[in-house]
C-alpha cells in the first residue's frame, strides 16, 4: 500500500479533467476563514489532491486543462458547493469523483476543505536526488544478447494495471500472460525502444522503469525516480548521417519539477536535466510550472518533439549533443497536451484543449504551420490517420468535454484545399479520452470514458473509414468499470480495449467483423488502462 508523506507529488488518474468553468464566476457567499485541518488529515487531502486533481489544475493550482483553482477562488465557494462539484462533477467535462466511486463523501468534503487553504509548496528534485533512486538490476553486459524465447516479440502488448502498480506484458498471438512486473504508481504510458528490445514505463510518481523483452520472462532490469510527478516518457529513434541513436537514449518529461531528464537508454543513467519554466508564449509572463505533456521522437532528425502545456511551446530538442544542446522553441497555443504525428510523420498534431484548438507543426521546416477549433477540449491521445475516400488523407480527435469527433484534412501537399480544415463532425456515445485506427482496418474507434449518464462510459462507437457521415455504431462492451484506450495488434484485425476497474477485463474484438473474440478477466488483471503493442508503438502506427 502507498504511504503518503508530506509533499508527495503523486498525480492524477487516467483522463482526470478540471473543476470546470463555473468554479470561476464569483460568489457572494464568500467564506471568512478556511477551515484548519490537522497534519494527518491534511496529509490524507494532499494526497487526493495530487491523485485527482493536480494533472489538470497543476500542482500549483493555476490551471492548465482545468482552471485556476487557488485558495483565493475557492473561498468565493461554499463548502457545500465544492463538495457538489468534487462528487456530482461539471458539465464542463470533469468527472464525479464521488459518482464514479473514487471517493466518499469524506474525502470530499475533506478535498473541499483543502482547496481553500493555501497550496503547499512541493520540493525540487535535483540530479543528486534522482542518481540516489538509481538502480541497475541486470547490468547491460549481463543481459541476453537475444530472445531467449520463441515468442513474436513484435505482436507483445504491455499492459498498463494503474493501481496494482504494475504492468502486464502479453503475448498477442496466444492472449497469454508473459509477466507481471512491478513498475512506478499508477503508470501513465509504455513507451518501446526503437529496436523493439526494451519497454519503458513511467509512473505519476516519476519512476522509470527499464523491461527487457529478450530475458524469458520480462524483468525490470533498470529503474530511476527522474522526478516526483510526470507523464511522459520516450526514446531517442534516429538512425542515419548524423549517426546510430537507436536504444540510445530515453527522456522523461516531468509535471513536477518542470523539467526534462536525459537517461542513458540501455542504463536509465541520468545525464542532463533541462528545466522548462519560462514564459508564456502570448503575454511573455513568467510561469513557474510549465509542464512537459506530450513527446514523440522524430524518425528523421535527431529530435523529440516536446509540448511544454502552459507556456503553449513545443520545443525541437536535438540530442546529437547533449554537452552543446540545441532546442528550437516554436510558438503554438497553450495550453498542450496530448498529440501525436500525421500518416506521413512530417507534422505533429497536438490539442490545446483548453483553446479548443488544434495545432500544427512542420517537423521539416521547423515551425509552427496553423492552429484550427475543433470542439470542446480536444483529446486525440496520439491521433487516428486514414485516407478518406472524397477529402484524401485525414486526422481526427476526439473530446474531453463533448461527444463529438471531428475529423480535419491532413495533407497540404496533395489535397491543399483541404489541409488543416475541419471537412466533418459527429457525435459519439459522450465524451471521451482515445480514438484509434489502423492503416488495414475499415474502421475508426472511439471511447466514451468520461460519459455521464449511466452505461454510457461502458460503450465504444465504430466509424467507418469509407462512410464516415453515417455516423456510429454503438454499443456497451462491458457492465462494469468504466472502458478506455485501444489498441490493434501488428496486423491490425484485432482491437483491445480495457475495462478499467477492480475487476478489469481486457475485450478483444474482430476488427473485420465487430465481432468478440476473447475476454481476458482473470485475477491479475487489475485496474488495465492503456496498452501498446511493441510493433505499432516503435513505428508510430496510428
């Protein structure tokens, strides 16, 4: 079990959104004094706190996907109406903690209370601190040089299992599980070496983990706390003139501290910490906690793409050196978060959902192309990419705050008409966290995991690729738990999606005929989030 202390910046849980818009509108009833709270239970709220709240309205409570929420705001509220808030949630997008089960009326009314006191200040954490929680298990020189099984490491999936603290790796082919390794809490992604030999695994909680996927049963060979609370983690995926960084190595982008950590990819050896305050793009204000959202690696340049969420930059980190480090910083829309590439890699499509924007980025050139409205905070995950049959390429997103899709032309080179343009728009079973396709695959999935009404964030909706306008077909997969996140295997007939509880399942569905194969429900399998299969990950398939 998790022990709290002091300032222990833990993170929100998976798809957490905001307080929403009307905790911004004053009230008359303005409370005098907050209420005090004694050292453990304000210890217990800080934890909360961190557990639901902070990845939104950050750790300093001046808001990002949420809105500002500091003590000052709160006291224009009653008690009364934060605990509605905090238990019922907002038709601004943020879920129900209380109606969802997360928490009781205690620890809402406890919650409540906390948001009116100040926000405590947490720690930094330095290059002495992470190189003290640094651990090589199986040194390099010790690990298999290959599969040391038969397996078709390509087709492997890992497995997010949120509150176990754990990660499951499956094999694809046999829906068998390979292993179960201890990982950070409440993990956030895999993210998978270039050459496909290692996963990486970050927790809330900034921990690192290193699996190797020749050793029989996967192990956690290396492991590193690069930060107190973080979201991101990925590897360097070049190889060319400029030389081999293959497996090289890995960064992890931190929530708190804000900043970036260099690692040793094979050895997750800290190397450089970059640190990401500075100002905001449009006022030129300076922001002591802009947080590191999305990264991908660019396949043709020794970069990551780096979205810095509060000052609304992605920043081209080029890795060549890191002793002479060159960061190209592009101005965008604040406030970043999830966002992956185009079908060609060229551009990188990214939400600033609290702009209701979409933005978009020449990786070639190296600027910042235009940014466009979608819907009521966009949440693409890493996207879905398809060739519609009148408009040509496309990308879609999906949204936090509204059921709806919406699906934008991707390709300025061949159908310029219709680059960057929303073409169409339709609704799905309410709003939701993750879209999903595949280059062989007829369809488009989406979840609904933030839904409201009951079942609904139960359901998944399936778009067809060559009648989009159509609209959905959709149904409840499961009658527990809330679905989220999918996944295709390498070939791309099959979809897995989670049911996200205690008693979780992962459901395997016929991508060709929407039709269910295989129910994984087994004890281990606990609180499943989001999945990866090794081949679709390396190669940005999506």
């Amino acid at each position: 079990m998790r022990k709290p202390f002091l300032f222990l910046i833990l993170a929100m849980a998976l798809g957490t959104l905001g307080l929403g818009s009307t905790l911004l509108a004053a009230d008359d009833a303005v409370a005098a004094e907050p209420e005090t709270l004694s050292a453990a239970d304000f210890e217990q709220a800080e934890n909360l706190y961190f557990d639901r709240c902070s990845g939104c309205h950050g750790t300093l409570r001046k808001g990002a996907t949420g809105p500002n929420i500091t003590d000052e705001k709160m006291l224009k509220k009653s008690l009364a109406e934060l605990e509605t808030m905090i238990f019922d949630g907002t038709d601004a997008g943020m879920p129900g903690w209380g109606r969802t089960g997360e928490l009781d009326k205690a620890q809402t009314t406890l919650l409540a209370k906390f948001l009116q006191l100040p926000p405590p200040i947490p720690p930094e954490w330095g290059m002495k601190d992470i190189k003290g929680t640094h651990k090589i298990h199986t040194p390099v020189a010790e690990r298999p040089v290959k599969p040391e099984h038969k397996r078709n490491i390509d087709n492997e999936f890992g497995v997010i299992l949120r509150d176990a603290g754990q990660g499951a790796i499956i094999d694809g082919d046999t829906k068998k599980l390979v292993g179960i390794v201890d990982t950070g809490y409440a993990v956030h992604i895999f993210r998978v070496s270039a050459t496909g030999r290692y996963f990486y695994t970050i927790g809330r909680d900034g921990k690192v983990s290193l699996i190797d996927n020749f050793a029989d049963k996967p192990k956690v060979v290396a492991e590193t706390r690069a930060c107190l609370d973080a979201r991101s983690v990925e590897v360097s995926k070049y190889k060319g003139p400029k030389g081999d960084f293959n497996d090289t190595y890995a960064v992890v982008g931190c929530y708190w501290p804000p900043q970036m950590v260099v690692l040793d990819g094979k050895s997750l050896e800290p190397l450089k910490i970059i640190s990401t305050r500075s100002n905001t793009y449009d006022t030129n204000e300076y922001h002591p906690e802009p947080r590191v959202a999305t990264i991908v690696a660019s396949h043709h340049d020794t970069e990551w793409v780096v979205a810095i969420k509060e000052t609304g930059m992605v920043w081209l980190v080029d890795y060549e050196d890191l002793d002479n480090l060159k960061i190209t910083q592009i101005e965008t829309e604040r406030f970043l978060h999830d966002g992956g590439f185009d079908a060609t890699g060229r551009y990188l499509l990214i939400a600033a959902n609290m702009r209701d924007q979409m933005a978009v980025i020449d990786l070639q050139e190296k600027k910042f192309v235009t940014k466009f409205e979608t819907g009521v905070k966009p949440h693409p995950g890493r996207g879905a990419n398809w060739v519609d049959p009148v408009y040509g390429p496309v990308s879609a997103t999906t949204h936090l705050g509204e059921g709806k899709i919406t699906v934008y032309g991707s390709d300025p080179e061949g159908h310029p008409q219709h680059a960057w343009k929303v073409l169409y728009e339709e609704d799905t079973a309410g709003p939701g966290l993750f879209l999903k396709t595949h280059p062989n695959s007829k369809y488009i999935w989406t979840d609904s995991t933030l839904a409201k009404d009951e079942g609904d964030n139960q359901k998944v909706c399936v778009f067809e690729k060559a009648n989009f306008k159509k609209g959905a077909k959709c149904w409840q997969v499961a009658d527990h738990g809330k679905v989220v996140h999918f996944e295709y295997n390498k070939k791309g007939d099959e979809v897995w999606i989670s049911v996200w509880d205690n008693d979780g399942e992962m459901i395997i569905y016929n991508d060709k005929t929407l039709k269910e194969k295989k129910r994984i429900n087994e004890d281990w399998m606990r609180t499943p989030t989001g999945k990866w299969n090794i081949y679709n990950t390396v190669h940005d398939i999506y």
